[in-house]
C-alpha cells in the first residue's frame, strides 16, 4: 500500500524475499499503474515465473522510466536455495517483447533462470545495440 502513494521511490531492492507470482503481481501493479519514477528493480531470488514475468514485461513495455531490472538468482546456491526465479523460455521471450517496445530499459540481469536456447533466441531476436542483457550460468550456456 506504501507503494501506491509514494511518487519519489527510484531504487527497489527486494532480492531474496520469496514473493512469488502473487506478490509479482501485486508489486507490478503497484509499481507501473501508481509509480513513475522507478528506474531500479531488483527481484533477484524471489521465486517469480514466466507467468508473473509476462505480467512484468507488460507493464515494463508501458513504463518510460525503468532503466535496470535484476531478476538474477546465485548460481552459487542452484539447488539450495528456495525462492529461485524460474523465468524459463517463456518469461524470455515475454521480457524480449518489452524490451523491444520500452527504449529506456537498457540492461536486464537473469542469471542462472532455467533460459534455454529457445529463450536466448528470443532475446537475441530483439537486436537493440542499446541495451544489455546479463545472462551468465543459463541451461544455454551449460
């Protein structure tokens, strides 16, 4: 509810706090349809997937002002940790159609978040030289 009513938040760091696809889906929509000034978003190991991933890109292809989304999880702890993302090719190739649409967004970081070679094709069809995508320790690259 804070969210909704405060219009200054720049940097979100939530990394690490389980969420889920619910609370994704909360947060995106308090985040795009409430906040304009977000340019940081971290939703590393929050145990989102490609369904709260495509809610995300959604509101991500509408928003002007996201710069850096963060949705890593620590290769380190791949079979420890409990509040993985498990973003898939589906979720890459839903955050290659916002990226394709949202020219301010210009880097996203998705380490070790179960992209295969499908998704990495979505990504890679995207073919923005502005923008970086960080996609370290990915089935592709096993």
């Amino acid at each position: 509810n804070a969210l909704m009513t405060n219009t200054s938040v720049t940097h979100l760091l939530i990394a690490g706090n389980g969420i889920g696809d619910v609370g994704a889906l909360l947060l995106t929509e308090a985040l795009f349809k409430h906040i304009a000034t977000i340019t940081y978003l971290n939703l590393g190991e929050c145990a989102i997937g490609p369904i709260s991933v495509g809610h995300l890109a959604s509101a991500i292809a509408k928003n002007s002002s996201l710069i850096t989304l963060n949705l890593d999880n620590d290769y380190k702890k791949h079979f420890t940790s409990k509040f993985r993302n498990g973003i898939g090719d589906v979720g890459a190739g839903h955050l290659a159609t916002a990226i394709s649409v949202n020219v301010t967004l210009a880097r996203i970081s998705i380490h070790d978040s179960d992209i295969g070679k499908v998704g990495m094709q979505h990504l890679n069809a995207v073919g923005r030289s502005t923008f970086s995508v960080d996609i370290g320790c990915n089935f592709w690259t096993r």
